[in-house]
C-alpha cells in the first residue's frame, strides 16, 4: 500500500485539531516578493487570478446529525463500492465525469461509529443543518454578499471516490459581495454551502482507492472571488482578509480545515484552476511557473480549461478537465430551499466582530498586546467576556485564560486541550471570584497548577495550616546567625508546596 | 415582460434590482418563482416579483442525449427485460426538477456490463412506482412473461420494479407461471439511476447471470449486503422487503438463496428447478377481494364484519406470536367474530406478524381455541405471500380452498418445515 500524502487531507491531525486549535490558516504572507523582483510583468501578461476558498464550519455534519470528528484509530467496518459513469440532468455526461471513470471504478470506505447510513450512501440525506445555514449567512454578510431567497441544493458529479454517493451536495447561497483591500475592492462572485469530502487513505495494490468517512459531510463555506486580482501580492491580501471574517465567525480552526485553489489565466490563455497548495510559501511559484506554463500553451495554442494538481517542487501536474454546467443536477431528495426575509435579518443582526475589531476592544481593558494576541489566537474573547463579572483584574483573567494554561500544560507536560478542558469558564469563574477575598492574585497561578495535580478548588484554596511565625522563630533560636535567605531556603525546603515564598520572606523580615 | 411566457428550457436574462442573470428555464413547483440553470450549473431561485425585466435569448431544444449504441452479439443469449417503472428506472426531470421514469434504453447506460452477458431485448408494458401497482398489473407482467417464455429465441427474463411492493409481484409471478421452463429474475434499485453510486448497475448485471443460468425459478436478485460486490438469487415467495433505503433492502425470511452471483459467475447454493424444453402454462385468474390485517392489542374485531359486508372473500390475519389473536379474557373477543365469518364462507388465514419464525397453535390455549374456529394456519408462509396466494386460489372456483393454500406450490413453506 502506498500512502498517500494529500495537501488537504489532515492525516497528522487528531480529534482535538478539529475541534479548538489555535492556526494561521491563511496564506501566508511570506509566500510573495514584491512584483518588481518577480519573473513576470503581471500587468502585461494580463494576469487574472481569483481565489476559491473552502472553509469547514465548526457544527455537525450538513445532511445528518453526525459529529464532525476526525479519527486516526481503527475503524469499524469496511464498505465496498463501484461509482458508475451516470448521464446528467441534461443528457450528456459531463467531461470531467468522463475523465474520472475512464479511472479507478472500485472503492473501499472505512467506516466509523461516528458515521451512519447517510455517509455510505444508505439512506437520503436529512434536512440541511440550520446551524450550517445560518454560519454560512452571517458569511455571507460579512462579505457584503446578496442572499438568494430561493436556492436549490444541487448535486456535483464527483465520481474520483471522494463521495459515496458520486457526488457532492452544495448550494449557491449568495452572490455578488465584496471585501476590501489596500488596492481597491475584491469581488466575491459566489458563496456556497457544501459538504466536504472523504479522505483518501491509500492506493491500494489492485488499483482501489481506500477512504475514511470522518471527513465526508462536514459542511464547508466556499467562497470564490471574482478574477479581479492582478498580482500575487493581491492574492495574499485577499486571502489574508477573507481568513480573518472567515475565523470571527463558527469555523473549524488547525491544518486542513481551510483549502484554497486558485483560478490562473493570462491573456490568450483558458482558466486553470489549481488545487493542493500544501505549502503556502510555494504560492508565488507555483503561479509564476503556472504563468510559463501558460505562456507555452498561447504559444502553441493548446490552452484547455483543466484542473491541475499544485506539486511540492512549485510545478503542476493535470487532474482532469475543468467541469461543466453538466456536472450539477439538483438534489431530488430536497425540496428547493428557502431563505426567509426573517433569517436574513436574524443573522444579520448578530454578526461576530472581526479580530481587528476585537483587538481594538481588549485594547480598551489596558491588555498588552501579547495577551491580546494571545486571546485571539485562543479564541477566547467570549470566555474574556464572561470572566469580567467575576473579577476587576483585566490582565489576570487574561492569563488565566491564556499563559497560565500554557505553562500548566509544558509543566505538567500535558496537553493543552487537557488542560483548557479542565478551565472552562465556569471553574475559572470559581476561582477568580475568590480574588481579593479568600485569595491573592499572587496564588491564582499556583490554584490552578493544584488542580491540575487533582486537588479539588476548595483543597487547593485552602490557606496552609502551617505556623509560619512560631516555626520561623523555633528556627532561628536552633540555629542563630544564619542569613535571611538561608533561613528562607530551610523554611521552603522544610514545607515544600504548602507556603507561599512571599510569605515565608514577609515573616523572616518581621522577625530579622 | 410576461414572464408566464418562458417555458422549460428557454435561454433566458432575467434583469432584477440587483443583478442582470442569464441561464436555462426550469420548471418550478412555485408558480411564484423562476427556477433558472446558471452557466456554473447551479440552479437558483427568483421570486417573479423581483423581475424588472426578461428576455427569451434562445427557445427551448429539445434534450440530444447520449444514446447506447445496441450491437446485437449474435453468439449470446438473448434476454429480455421487462421494465416497470420504479427507482431503477428514474432518473431526474431537467423540466420539471422532480424525478420521472427513463427512457427505456436509459438502464443500459448504467450497466455496460450487461451487454457482455447478454442481448438485452427491452419492452415495457406500463411505468409505474410500485406503491401505485395492483394485481392487474402482476397479470400484466406475467403475459409478458408468458409470451418471452414460450420464445424460443429468448433464454431468460429480467423484470425491473420498484422496491415497495416487488415481493408481491415475485409471489404473483411465482403462483401465475406453472411448469416454468426458464430463470425469471426480478430486480430493481434504491439508488436511482442518475447517480455514479446506482446499486443497479451490480444488480442489472447479476440479474442477467440469472437469466442465463440453468437456474428456471422465480428469485429477486439484489445486494447480499452493502457491498458492491455480491448479490443474492432469493426465493421469490421467500423474500421481503426489509428496509426502507439500504441496498440490501430484500432478506430472505424462513429460507436460504438460491444462488450467489457476482458480476463475474453464478454460484448455485441448492438444489433448483432446472430449465424445462415443455411449454409453461399461465394461470393468472385473480380475485382482489383479499385483505392483509395485522392483530394488535386491543383491536376491535368488527373489521371483519367491514370486509365481509364490503364482498371480501378472504383475508390473512397477521396474527401475534405462534398464532393469537385477542381471545375470551381480552375485552375484544375475535373467537366469535371469525368463527361467524368463517360460517359466512370467508376464509381467514393466519401468518405470524412476527415475520420470522413458523406458527404453532397447540402451544397455548389461545391458539388451541382459534384453531376450532376453522382457521387456516400457513406455517411459515410470508403475510404478503400468503396474500397474494390467497387471492389466485379463491379466483379459481373449483379448487378446495383450504387444500390449496396448504399445497405447498411455489416454494412458499420451506421444505424442512412443511409437515
């Protein structure tokens, strides 16, 4: 068996990445040089370009009430399947249809105990998921995007193996937005809700394709910009901004929950979309070989609407042709879908901040800005919020939301996510409302390592019963003429954990 | 502009407040919204309110479709295929978005298989869903049959239906078709056909490994299981639809398969009825004044004075665990009620609604009782087996009734068990 290394497969990733991971997801910039030092007058070539991004939301998946959870353990069973060449909606087979079954017909699906009869094909899809819906609305306005009223979920022939049905269900939400840039406005053409793929596992001996069903139907947002973008630096920009709306709002964070392909055509040339960019910093080469290779096509005449395949060294390599209106017949297990006025104004009404937004609100709490990158990061601004009614110390809620738990974690070498578990809100809300009455803020760090150690909250607020004065001055009479700091280094060794060395320093200075 | 003058397939622009589109007219169910095909393949909707302005670019084509090209292979078997209507044969309306019946020769694109195995020769007496069939419609078919069965240029027969009620047409076809000379094999879909992952490319192509086997019974082919890879030859009177949406939707209730078959061999699992060179004989004289009632707690009994007032001359009782109904301690006695029916010439069966299992009336006393009221019991028999059996026995005057569903005619009480 040969394993395969897909750009958009997470195949490192455990559970817990799906769930709240702190990533730069976005392109990142590094991947661009100015386009004075470039291999290409991008003007004169006539470079369009536009970025198609898919972005899983962070609920249950589109068409049934699974969890979208990612496995790596065993799976349950196995299912066998032949995907068929199907004629469409309009009679023709679509070409890139045609392409895909001249390929591997045969497919094994690895199956969990968090799938069910909807994700091997087995039983019609459910209603769209609201929640979905709605994420993929507050999207959709936040790109200044029209929402269509009436929409139909439609079916997109995917027969490479990727979906058990042979295709993959997606909606055109909206259309016609925009997001801003330095340069000017970028167009947003399309927003489509749709369920994700699943992923590939190996390529097997006999030519069969094995995949995981974990993936399949998690809903995905995808957002195509118009091709109004002319440099690679615009790219980045673009792709920069629509990564921030996209994380203000219920996304999936961490590797592979966001994807972006992008649309390339010189003047002369056909679009070619390319796909897989597994390492961001390859972008910019990627596109100027793209160029190269688009300039031979013109030369020659042989440009063709393709799909190709973005390699590790910056070149591509042709996956098949770029799919048709052919390719999509509506999903006749749904009727049309209907967006009402009061949805529209629903969603619009509760739109998430962007992180920009929310970096100008905690600046007004006097965080410094490593705490407040650190909450972004973290997504931790409603926890931020939350904490406020218990405590006045802005910065001390701040950590324990944030580096406390990172030093906890390194300390007790446990993961992370261990220990945001065991600080939700509400144990935090227990603790820092003890501040200034039972407790020091000095001590809050201290609590919360006892805890993590297994101390309940009222074992490890507990003041030492210890008679920190008589057993200081038992000290000093036993052995006199000691330094301060021995006396200090005898008193901690001798209560390990139990004082505080500020204590022990106060009460030796008021004895010395 | 008008926009009631659109029809399905028009290239239309359509002009509103917000953006000018262009794109393919599809029949909407909404009469107030225009479903319009885009270049990108979607589909969306727009209220007819929000129209400032349209215009018909092109008229409506009609559909060039892909068509099969048929080479007659003049050293295979040639097989007919008599398609009904069902899932296997939808697939998605462009015009109206819903889903409607195929062309005829649509079934072949799915399984190009088939043409390796054997001439398909397509007929269709009538489309329907199977929800909407009647047993004119099992006679329907079975003249079909009769008359592929009596030619000798055919070596086998395939009847595609949908899943609903495709065990009743097997038991019909199986009590209808005496001395059968060669393999009928009825088959179908729970995936439509317009979808890569159409279970009824595997299962077209097993049913035509039937059809040309040694193999002369009626047997429903389908998946054995959720794999594309086996599919089951199962009793025709034997076998009932057991989930709503699986591939495997059909089980085999109180027998065994006949055969395994795969898309590359049949392999027999019993000893079976083989191919006769003698003529069949159609028998398909039918009465539908039959009823299927299943016995639950506390159920009045007075439906059997319904159907007996309404000129019912039979019915099958799905009755409770080895053979009860609700008897002297109940507050709905059904003793009395069918001890005066059965006075009254109806003949009342009984099944076990449990599905599986066989009945036996000695065990309690419940059943001890019912048994004097002149009740048949059918064993092992499938309710819907036992329905259909019913209505072709009452339908022939001279028979001794009772005798005759007893008879075990068309494999429909497993041998091990029929004494």
């Amino acid at each position: 068996m040969e394993q395969i290394k897909e750009g958009k497969a997470q195949t490192k990733n455990t559970a817990s990445s799906v769930t709240r991971h702190p990533s730069p997801s976005s392109v990142n910039p590094e991947g661009f040089t100015p386009a004075s030092q470039s291999a290409h007058d991008y003007k004169k070539i006539g470079l369009k370009s536009g970025l198609e991004i898919h972005q899983q939301l962070d609920t249950h998946k589109l068409f049934c009430n699974c969890p979208s959870i990612l496995r790596n353990d065993e799976h349950k069973y196995e299912v066998k399947r032949t995907l068929n060449p199907v004629v469409g909606e309009t009679g023709i087979v679509d070409v890139a249809a045609k392409h895909e079954a001249a390929q591997n017909k045969d497919f094994i699906y690895q199956v969990y105990d968090t799938n069910c009869l909807v994700e091997i094909d087995e039983e019609p899809p459910h209603t769209i998921n609201q929640e979905a819906l709605e994420i993929a609305l507050q999207i959709a306005h936040l790109l200044n995007c029209k929402i269509f009223p009436v929409t139909q979920i439609m079916r997109k022939t995917v027969i490479n193996g990727s979906n058990t049905t042979g295709f993959q269900r997606t909606a055109m939400i909206a259309h016609d937005g925009y997001i801003e840039i330095s340069t000017g406005k970028i167009s947003i053409d399309a927003l489509m809700l749709e369920e994700d793929s699943a992923r590939k596992v190996s390529v097997n001996e006999d030519g069969t394709v094995t995949y995981k069903l974990d993936r399949l139907g998690i809903p995905l947002v995808e957002i195509a910009t118009g091709p109004h973008m002319h440099t690679p630096e615009e790219i980045k920009e673009a792709a920069l901004k629509l990564g921030e709306i996209l994380r203000a709002c219920k996304v999936k964070r961490g590797l592979g929950t966001i994807r972006q392909d992008v649309n390339i055509s010189i003047e002369g040339s056909k679009r070619v979309e390319i796909k897989g960019f597994q390492d961001p910093k390859m972008m910019k080469k990627t596109i100027d070989l793209e160029i190269e290779r688009q300039k031979k096509c013109v030369e020659e005449n042989t440009c063709q609407e393709e799909v190709r395949n973005a390699l590790p060294d910056g070149t591509t390599e042709f996956l098949r042709p770029m799919p048709g209106a052919a390719r999509m017949y509506p999903e006749t297990d749904h009727p049309l879908l209907k967006i009402s006025r009061e949805l529209m104004d629903r969603t619009k009404k509760n739109l998430p901040k962007l992180a920009s937004e929310h970096k100008s609100y905690l600046s007004e709490f006097g965080l410094n800005d490593e705490l407040i990158k650190l909450l972004l990061k973290q997504n931790m601004i409603e926890e931020f919020k939350t904490l406020l009614h218990s405590c006045d110390n802005h910065e001390l809620i701040a950590k324990t939301l944030t580096l406390f738990q990172k030093e906890i974690s390194r300390k007790e070498n446990k993961e992370l996510k261990e220990i945001n578990e065991i600080f939700d809100a509400h144990m935090l809300e227990s603790i820092l409302e003890k501040v200034g009455k039972d407790i020091s803020s000095n001590d809050v760090k201290g609590i919360m390592l006892k805890i993590v150690q297994g101390k309940t909250l009222s074992e490890a607020t507990e003041k030492s019963d210890v008679d920190l004065r008589g057993e200081a001055e038992k000290l000093i009479a036993e052995k006199p003429g000691l330094s301060q700091g021995a006396y200090m280094g005898l008193l901690m060794g001798k209560f390990k954990g139990q004082v505080s060395g500020k204590d022990v320093s106060e009460v030796l200075k008021k004895i010395l | 502009m008008e926009t009631k003058t659109f029809k399905p397939g028009d290239k239309v622009k359509i002009q509103t407040k917000s953006k000018t589109w262009e794109g393919l007219v599809l029949e909407s169910h909404d009469s107030s919204i225009i479903l319009l095909k885009l270049k990108s393949g979607y589909n969306i909707g727009i209220r007819e309110g929000e129209i400032l302005d349209a215009e018909v670019l092109a008229k409506a084509e009609g559909i060039k479709k892909e068509k099969p090209e048929i080479v007659v292979d003049s050293n295979l078997p040639n097989v007919a295929l008599i398609i009904t209507g069902g899932t296997i044969s939808s697939r998605l309306d462009s015009k109206t978005g819903g889903v409607i019946g195929t062309d005829k020769d649509d079934i072949l694109n799915i399984a190009p298989k088939l043409k390796e195995i054997c001439n398909p020769i397509i007929v269709s007496p009538f489309m329907k869903m199977s929800e909407d069939m009647d047993p004119k419609d099992w006679i329907k078919i079975a003249e079909e049959c009769e008359k592929y069965l009596n030619d000798e240029s055919i070596s086998g027969i395939i009847v595609t239906q949908g899943t609903d009620t495709l065990h009743y047409t097997a038991s019909a076809l199986s009590f209808f078709l005496r001395n059968l000379n060669k393999p009928i094999a009825l088959t179908y879909s729970q995936r439509s056909v317009d979808r890569a992952s159409t279970d009824a490319s595997l299962n077209l192509v097993c049913a035509a490994r039937y059809a040309v086997s040694e193999i002369a019974e009626v047997a429903i082919v389908g998946h054995r299981d959720s794999n594309d890879k086996v599919c089951l030859a199962m009793p025709a009177t034997k076998t009932r639809k057991m989930h709503t949406s699986k591939r495997d939707a059909f089980h085999i209730i109180n027998g065994e398969p006949i055969a395994e078959i795969t898309k590359e061999k049949l392999i027999p699992l019993k000893d079976f009825d083989v191919r006769l060179l003698t003529k069949p004989k159609l028998d398909a004289k039918y009465s539908d004044k039959v009823a299927l009632v299943r016995v639950y707690p506390g159920q009045d009994p007075s439906i059997l004075e319904y159907y007996e007032k309404e000129g019912y001359r039979g019915i099958v009782l799905e009755t409770t665990g080895l053979g009860h109904v609700p008897t002297k301690d109940s507050n709905n006695n059904w003793l009395p009620k069918i001890k005066k029916a059965i006075l009254n010439g109806m003949t009342i069966c009984a099944v076990a609604g449990t599905i599986n299992g066989r009945l036996n009336p000695n065990v309690y006393s419940a059943g001890r009782d019912l048994q004097k009221s002149g009740i048949i019991y059918l064993k092992d028999m499938l309710a819907e087996t036992a329905l259909v059996k019913l209505g072709w026995v009452l339908a022939h005057k001279k028979w001794e009734v009772k005798e005759k569903m007893l008879e075990n005619i068309a494999d429909e009480y497993s041998p091990t068990l029929h004494n």
